[in-house]
C-alpha cells in the first residue's frame, strides 16, 4: 500500500512537472495575453489610434524627413500647368540642426519665448486661483459672474484677437481715448517693442483666465468642506487655511494645467501672429511664428529650416515635460 502510494505520488509529480513545462513552453506572450482579454478594449481604440496615426504621425515623420534635406521652394516638386517639375532636394543630415542651433536669432527666439511663456502661465495662474476662490464662496449673482469670466473662452480666439489690436490701435484705439481723456498722451501700445511685448502677453492671459479658473474651481469644490470647518475651530486663519488646506488639495490639479498651459502657450500662434505679426521689427517673435515664417512668408520659403524649427519646438517641450515629471514624482505626485 505504501509502495503504491509512493508511485502514485511520483507519477502525478512528473505529470505535473511535464505540465507545468508544456504550459510554460506554450504561454502566450504578454502582447498576445492582452489582446485576447481586452479585444473589445483594443478594437474600440484602434479607430482613434488610426486616426491620430494619419493626422500626427504622418506630418510628424515627414516634417522629421525634410529637416533632414535642403528642401525649399525651388527644388520641391510641383505642377506649373500641364508640366510637373521633379524634387531635386538632397538628403543634408543634420546640417539644418547644426546651422539653426549656431544662429543667434534662435537663442534670441528661444529666450523671449520662454520669457513668454512663464509670465502667461504665471500671471494665468494667479488670476484664476484668486477668481476661482472667490467664485467658490456663496454670493449673489454667482452664476452671472460665472458664465461672464468664461465668456472670453468661449468667443473664437481670432475674434478676441482682432478687437483687442482696435483696442490697442495707438491713434483710434479705445484704450488711448480714455488715456486720453484723462490728460495723458497715448501709448504706442504695438508700435514700441516694450509695450507690444507687454500687449501680447495681456491679451493671452485674458484668453487663458478662464480655462484655469474653471479647472482650478473644479479642484476647490473638490476639497472636503470639513477639512476647513476643523482648521477653523482649531484657530487656522483664512491664509493658513489657504496655505495648508487649499494648496495641497489644488497640488493634482494645478501641475495638469500648469503643464497643459505650458504647452498651449510656448505654441501660441494666434496671439503673436494676429496681433504684431511678430513686430515691431522681430521683437515679439517667438519660436512657433518663426517657424511660420520661414515657412510661408520669407522667399524663397525654407521648408527644411521650417521644419526644423518645428522639431527643436517639439524636443523642446518634450524635454521640459520629462523633467516636470520627475519634478512631481519626487513630490510624491503620480502622474
């Protein structure tokens, strides 16, 4: 009986060790696995992968490739009438690159774009957290006073753009006839470099305001109103509530649209472009509208230069939204 037992025992091992080695030997990969129990998960977003492949990728590859050659309007292919003219551009590796990265006027650009860029978020920032605090607290009208602060939001940002340079204009401009009429001269509000810098990043943030107000009003509402109560009875005054209860529960909130407005405003073509048109002269010129313009004003148009700004822009902002995340990751956000 013990014999037998025994057997049994060490038959069923070795069944079980040559199972465990067939199953082993035959485990689907790890790709394989996820497909087969998430089909419907990948066949949903698959379309929407296709899609952004087709409207993303294929530009981003190409505009890669041209950056890469000497590219121009002369020695592109085209069709002038019934005659099609082949490309005769040459692959120039990484020539652009290094002419564009040794150029001045790219440190220039590079500079006032970041410069740009940090007083709109910031300013942006600041006067949505100060309106969406006092847009969090009951009062009458609120709701007014809610659908007016998103009204810019919501008007097209070409429109918005065109009624503040009538705004600004130096001669007819609304802003110099109450200047005005209060004794002092006007201000060449987009004809003096200072000043235009000083216009464009106003009229972004007057553009941007209501985006963080109602994001950051979505992460107020979100904060337990007992927290506030508790802190309250334990003698918290409203800055200490605001600096220990408040800040930390924006902290998820505001590194996503930090780094999202980051992002829409280092590329904020419309701003620049219908406003100064990069002037006056090239002083509010940023990386994007130089790109633009190599593009499709200057003669003969560079599209190997152009592209090559665009894919500096990108690496750019990809190497900034590298070091903003491990920026949060070390402060114990996960994201």
């Amino acid at each position: 009986m013990t014999v037998h037992t025994g057997q049994s025992t060490a038959k069923a091992a070795g069944e079980g060790a040559r199972g465990r080695g067939r199953a082993t030997g035959e485990r689907p990969g790890r790709l394989r696995r996820a497909l087969s129990t998430h089909w419907y998960a990948w066949t949903m977003v698959a379309p929407v992968v296709i899609v952004l492949g087709v409207i993303i990728g294929w530009p981003l590859g190409r505009g890669i490739y041209l950056s890469l050659t000497d590219a121009n309007e002369r020695n592109v292919g085209r069709t002038i009438g019934a005659n099609h003219i082949d490309a005769t551009y040459k692959f120039v590796g990484l020539d652009n690159y290094v002419d564009v990265l040794n150029d001045p006027i790219f440190v220039q650009r590079l500079m006032w774009t970041v410069v740009w860029t940090v007083c709109c978020v910031s300013a942006t920032f600041l006067l949505g957290l100060v309106l969406a605090n006092m847009l969090n607290r009951e009062f009458r009208g609120r709701a007014a006073y809610r659908m007016m602060l998103i009204l810019p939001w919501a008007v097209p940002g070409f429109v918005s753009v065109f009624a503040w340079r009538f705004l600004f204009n130096r001669d007819n401009g609304l802003l110099n006839k109450v200047l005005d009429g209060g004794g002092i001269s006007a201000v060449p509000w987009l004809d003096d470099p200072t000043w235009a810098k000083f216009s464009v990043i106003a009229v972004n943030v007057w553009l941007g305001v209501p985006f963080m107000m109602v994001a950051l009003l979505g992460g107020l509402q979100s904060i337990p109103g007992e927290l506030y109560e508790a802190a309250e009875m334990d003698g918290a005054g409203p800055w200490k509530r605001f600096l220990y209860i408040t800040v930390p529960g924006l902290r998820s909130v505001s590194s996503t649209v930090i780094l999202l407005s980051t992002i829409w405003t280092f590329n904020m073509f419309p701003v620049i472009f219908l406003l100064t048109r990069g002037g006056p002269g090239d002083s509010t010129e940023i990386l994007v509208t130089q790109a633009f313009r190599q593009a499709f004003v200057e003669s003969p148009r560079d599209f190997a230069g152009s592209a090559t700004w665009g894919v500096l822009i990108l690496a750019v902002l990809m190497i900034f939204a590298f070091v903003y995340r491990r920026s949060l990751r070390k402060q114990g956000e996960v994201w």
